[in-house]
C-alpha cells in the first residue's frame, strides 16, 4: 500500500480507442509542472475589485514561497532538476529521467497508438509524497495526448456569401477607433502564419501593416505547414480576424504543444506577460469537458480566475459540433476552456447583411457534417452567481443541480455567411465559433482604448446592465440540437451578438 496520497482528479484513462504500443524509454528526460495552491483564496465574483497590478498580485495571489521550497526540495531530493519557477501562475517545472518521475508520482505510463500516431498518455490516479500533499493541486506533462481542437469549418474558395472583418465590424456597429495602444494575446497550439500573407491580406481590405509577434512556449514556433486546411487556418483566421478589426492593436500569438501542460503553460504566459501586456486573450482551441481530468479543468480555470483578478478579459470559442460538442455518448456537453464562469463563452450564428445592416440572424446548425455552434451546461462547473437572473438549464451529465450555462454571447460563424481570409497563399471562406472569440477579442480593444481602462472581466454587465437594456442583438430563432433559442439568454448564443456601440454607450456611463 502507498504511504502517498491521491491527487484528487488526477485520475484519467487511455484514449478510447488506443491500443498498446510499448513503454515510454526509461532514460527519456520529460518537463512535469508542478501547479501549487494559491497563496490566499481569491475574492468571491460579487466582490471581485479593481484589477490588481502584477505586482500586488504575485504577493496576494501567487504561489506562497514555503511551498515553492517544498517543490524545490522535493525534486533535489529526488535528483530531479529545476527547471522554471514561476510564482505568479503558481508553478514548478522540473526536469528528470521518465522513470524516475512516473515512480515518484506513480504514474501509469503507457506508448499508445491510434489513427494519429503514438503517444504517451497514462492512466489511473497520480500520488503525491507527503510533502507535497497539501501544497499541489495538478501535476501535468506525463500525458501528451493532444488536449485540444480548432474550432474553424470549410475553408472554401467560394460561398454564397462572405465578409471581410470590417464589414462584420460595421454590421455589428463596432466603434470607429482602432485599439491603439493595445495588446490582443491569441492562444495557438499547431500551424502557423507567413507574414507575407498577412501584409498582402492588410492591403487587400485597406489596412495599414498590423503589428503582429510569435510569442514561443515550451519551445513551440511559429510553423506555418502550408496547407489552408491544417491548423494554419486557425491560427490566421484568428490573426485576421482581430487585426482585422483593431488593427492599431498589437497582436502577440503564443504557440505552445498541444498538451494540457503546454495549453496552460500559453495562458499563464500571455497572462503574465508584463512586457506585452496583452488586455484580451482569445482562445479557438478546446475540448469538451469529459475530455479532460477534473485537476486540469480547475488549474486552468485558477489562471482564468488570475486573468479576471488582473483586469484581463478571456474569450474563448463554445465549439463547433453542436449541444453534443462532438461527444457521442447522446447526451449534452459543454466546451471548455469557454465553460469557465471566468471565461466569456463565444457561441455562433448565419448572418445575413446588406448594405451594412443586418437582414436575418440565427443560430448556427448546418447539421452533423456542417456544424453548428456549441453550447449548454456544464458538468463540472456550478451556476455562478451573475447568472442567477437567467434560464440556465438542468445538466445532463451531473450529479449537480445547476451548473454554467454557455454561451455568454456569440456572433456570426456559419462558413456559408463566413470570413474572407488569406492563408498559405491562397483566399477563402472561414468559418465556426473559432472566428467569433477573436472578433469579441478585438472589440474589446476597441472597448479599452475609448474607456482609458481594462474591461476586464465583464460578466456581471453582460448579465445586469446590458441585459436590462437589451443591448445585444438577440437571437431567437433555431436549435444547437438539444437546446432552442429564444429571448434573452438561450444555451445556443448566449445574450446575442454585439452591438458594439450600445455597449460601450453604457459602458462609458457605468464608468463615470
């Protein structure tokens, strides 16, 4: 019997549908990241103040300096090395041979192969040595299995009907300025761009060059493959999409592997980042939530909650397949990272416009091969408070009474009422929940150059002020699958799609 303790939602199983494929190379040298509880609990959301400077967060919020010693000690007793020490996102990474690592958290480690290749995941529970036990709270990076989706559909030579960025930006009434002064931080986790796209793409739709950096995480690049239908479609959806509509902001993409460790080590850089700066980060990558171990699914949201605590809005795609979320178990599911309650959950829609007004919009279902937006309950996360006054279903998939409904908002996705792009040379049409994330993004930088401030986590306006004023435009027509649309808050688009100058109307009075 073990004298170690469980890490509690540490447990996860092998990839259905994975077969044996040997054992890991005992002598292989592999990064674990160690993530440590939080020096003091974090404020309710009905208290949550002003943003905190980095600063005072790390003395606040940040990893208490006894446990990041007990980490220290623990990998040098060990024989393991130190590898980066991070006590604003409350994480140790250490280094050391895999067999010695997966004995000292009695990892279950297996090589397994399915249609993608073989990789390296585990099953069953983690343990941590008494020493630890009180202070980490996940352990990541023995699991390599790819965490993550794109969330962008059919990039087509031609569609009934296409729009630049500016051209949703007028429908939706987005203010007139640029972003100036601002920084979007873009989470990528594959592909790639090639600038010289971007600058034929900015002069294309009559912009002046957008000020876009390949930020590297856990030694992840910049690596365009070259193919419009890889993850380069993403990663230059998302870049044309919010330059497209700020551009006088700075656009800073963090490319990291597409692990659970690497997925949060991208949001705790760009969180974090006091060089960049960045006000807004955009997400198109997720899962849904019985993809992924409870520990993960609370480490990430801690760092969505620091994101809040810093004045840093997070916007994240609701997913592409509809009230399943691509699950095939026939019951509902959520997306996560958009799950979150920290997290401002993007849903989508097929809008039609003419002479910059909008003519029609629904919800987005073009049916099992088509897509259609995400959204529902989530199974792991409760009801937050902001949501009190709305219809939030009953999950499916819980033991809990209520939980988070998403999406918060959404905005146009159908790939037949999509996004003109440029990527790996060649133009087309783009669309899904993945463009939605990166088109709020940008109106949230508009939002925070006009108000001289941070919007930062806004849900409670979202949910009081601009739901008391009906500023979105409401959706209230079609189906994700199990849930409908209609007034107010529905599981398929949220509070609707933006009004972009009603918005920042009331968000001007609200900040007198």
């Amino acid at each position: 019997m073990s004298s170690k303790s469980i890490l509690r939602g540490s447990y996860r199983e092998h990839p259905v549908g994975s077969v044996p494929a040997g054992t890991p190379a005992p002598d292989e040298i592999i990064n674990i990241t160690l993530v440590l509880r939080r020096r003091n609990s974090a404020p309710e959301m009905e208290s949550l103040a002003a943003a905190l400077s980095h600063e005072t967060f790390v003395e606040v919020h940040g990893a208490d300096l006894d446990d990041i010693a007990a980490a220290e000690e623990f990998a040098t007793a060990h024989g393991f090395s130190i590898v980066r020490v991070d006590p604003a996102a409350r994480s140790v990474t250490i280094s050391g041979r895999i067999a010695e690592l997966a004995s000292a958290f009695e990892a279950q480690l297996e090589m397994r192969q399915n249609s993608s290749g073989v990789v390296r995941t585990r099953a069953g529970h983690l343990r941590l040595p008494e020493q630890l036990a009180d202070k980490v709270v996940a352990v990541l990076g023995f699991d390599q299995r790819p965490v993550a989706a794109t969330y962008c559909r059919s990039f087509a030579s031609a569609q009934p009907a296409a729009y630049t960025p500016a051209q949703v930006a007028k429908l939706y009434s987005f203010p007139q300025n640029t972003g100036k002064n601002q920084t979007i931080a873009l989470i990528e986790l594959g592909g790639g761009f090639r600038s010289s796209d971007l600058q034929k793409y900015w002069k294309q739709i009559g912009l002046s060059n957008v000020s876009v950096t390949a930020v590297s995480v856990d030694g992840a690049q910049n690596a365009p493959v070259g193919d419009p239908n890889s993850a380069d479609a993403e990663v230059v959806l998302d870049i044309e999409v919010a330059g497209g509509v700020a551009p006088g902001a700075r656009i800073a993409v963090y490319f990291a592997p597409n692990t659970d460790q690497g997925f949060l080590d991208a949001i705790n850089a760009a969180i974090h980042d006091t060089t960049r700066k960045p006000s807004v980060i955009s997400i198109s990558w997720g899962a849904a939530e019985s993809e992924w171990t409870p520990q993960a699914l609370d480490a990430f949201n801690a760092a969505f909650n620091d994101a809040a605590l810093l004045g840093i809005t997070v916007c994240a795609a609701a997913g592409d397949n509809g009230s399943s979320d691509g699950e095939s178990d026939g019951r509902a599911h959520v997306d996560f990272p958009a799950s979150s309650p920290w997290v401002l959950a993007c849903g989508g829609t097929r809008l039609v416009g003419k002479n910059g007004q909008i003519q029609s919009e629904t919800v987005w279902n073009n049916g099992t091969n088509g897509g259609a937006t995400g959204g529902g309950v989530s199974a792991h996360f409760a009801k937050p408070s902001y949501q009190n006054g709305v219809n939030v279903p009953k999950p499916t998939a819980t033991a809990n009474s209520t939980g988070r409904g998403v999406p918060d908002v959404a905005g146009v996705a159908d790939p037949q009422t999509g996004y003109a792009i440029l990527v790996d040379g060649q133009e087309g049409v783009i669309g899904g929940t993945s463009a939605v994330a990166p088109l709020w993004a940008g109106l949230i930088a508009l939002f925070n150059e006009q108000l001289g401030k941070n919007v930062g986590w806004f849900h409670p306006t979202i949910y009081g002020t601009f739901a008391q004023h009906k500023t979105l435009h409401d959706v209230t027509s079609g189906t994700n699958g199990m849930f409908k649309a209609g007034p107010g808050w529905d599981a398929c688009t949220g509070f609707g799609t933006p009004n972009g100058q009603a918005m920042l109307g009331l968000l001007k009075s609200s900040s007198k």
